[in-house]
C-alpha cells in the first residue's frame, strides 16, 4: 500500500510507527520505504483490514 499525502500525515505516520507499539508490529511485518511526500508498506506477512485501521486510528493521534 502507497500512501501519497502532505508532508505532516508523512510524518504523522513516522510518528505513529515510531511511538507505538502495536504499529511498530505493523512495521515490523513491512518493508516500509518512506519519500518527503509518501509512504509504502509493501507486506512481508499478511495483514489484516483491522491492522489497517488501527493504522490509521494510531496516525490520527498525531495530526495537528
């Protein structure tokens, strides 16, 4: 999954990836290759829809 956004959810994401512990175990089961403007996970394991949410729950968290 590519995600293509402002620079702040980028580094939203890095954040959440970063402080959190359930999306460091997302990270964990990703390659994540991260630009300025996006960020890819491309899986080494499968994910489930639910790590996609809390994703993106956790990411919430640290937009302005």
């Amino acid at each position: 999954m590519k995600i293509s956004a402002e620079t702040a959810v980028v580094k939203a994401i890095i954040e959440a990836l970063s402080s959190n512990i359930y999306t460091q175990g997302i990270a964990a089961k990703c390659e994540v290759i991260i630009t300025d403007k996006s960020i890819e996970f491309i899986p080494k394991e499968e994910l489930t829809p639910r790590d996609w949410f809390w994703l993106g729950y956790f990411v919430r968290e640290y937009m302005d």
